[in-house]
C-alpha cells in the first residue's frame, strides 16, 4: 500500500475515534442541567413589540438619526452608539 494512502487512512480512522469519542461526552439537555434557573417555569410568555417602523437609520456611529424607509434607529444622541435594525 502507498505512504500517502496509508496516511490517509490513518487520519480517517483517528478523525473517526475523535468524534465517536466526542459524542459520548456530548453535555445533557438543558432541561436536564443543574444549572438553570429555579424561577424558570414562571416565566411568563413573550412580549410582543408593536410593530411599528420609525423609518430612521443612524446619520453616523453616534447618530443622529436620519430619515430612511424600512429602517428603525436607536440609540444616538451624542455620546452613546447608534443602532439601526431592519423593519419587518
């Protein structure tokens, strides 16, 4: 058999030790984890937002904002970042 297919099949068989062996120690669901939340089966359900478009953009990395169709701005005013997200 040649060096270089021999090679190869050695680096398949240990790619292949690596993953089985990676899958054995894959970590529990988080519904099973100790780590989580006491207070987490009171939550209550999500807040939809209003779905309403400013259509604004941000002028500049600090704002202010401009007027742009299909944009929604945040943020600005001088010294904090401005944020611009798409409508939907």
């Amino acid at each position: 058999m040649p060096k270089p297919l021999r090679y190869a099949l050695r680096f398949l068989a240990i790619v292949a030790v690596v993953v089985t062996v990676s899958a054995l120690f894959v970590p529990a669901s988080p519904a099973n984890s100790p780590y989580l939340s006491a207070l987490l089966d009171l939550s209550g359900r999500s807040v939809l937002a209003a779905n309403h478009c400013a259509n604004k953009t941000c002028g500049s990395f600090s704002g202010p904002c401009v007027s742009a169709p299909g944009y929604l701005c945040s943020g600005g005013g001088g010294h904090t970042q401005c944020f611009t997200k798409l409508c939907q």
